[in-house]
C-alpha cells in the first residue's frame, strides 16, 4: 500500500495509507475494535484477535493515567 520502501520512512505518507486503512476495516466491520483487528491481519481472525487485545490494553491503560 505504501508502494517504494522509501514510503514507508516517510511518516505523513505512512500515517495516511494506515487511516485509510483502518478506515477501510471500519467501513467493512462497522466497529472500530474489529477493525483495528483487522488494520493489522485482515485474513487471520487470531491474529487480528489478539492484536486488537494487546492495543486495547494499552488504550485501556493509556485512558486510566489521562
């Protein structure tokens, strides 16, 4: 998605191609933890899983400290 590996040093390209991304996953999923899931294994239910269990813990800590 990010098309040369130069792109991906670049972080204003990077951040965008992982909102449109995560957007997509949303349009698709309807629900915003499902489609972190998917932002990081689209074809692998465990994976997105517990990918999406790690980032919202850290969230979930994140949100308790302010």
């Amino acid at each position: 998605a990010l098309g040369r590996i130069e792109d991906a040093l670049e972080p204003y390209r990077n951040l965008n191609v992982a909102a449109t991304i995560l957007v997509s996953c949303y349009k698709s999923r309807n629900d915003w933890w499902t489609a972190v899931g998917c932002y990081h294994a689209p074809n692998n239910p465990e994976h997105a899983l517990l990918y999406r269990q790690r980032v919202r813990t850290i969230w979930t800590s994140l949100a308790a400290t302010g």
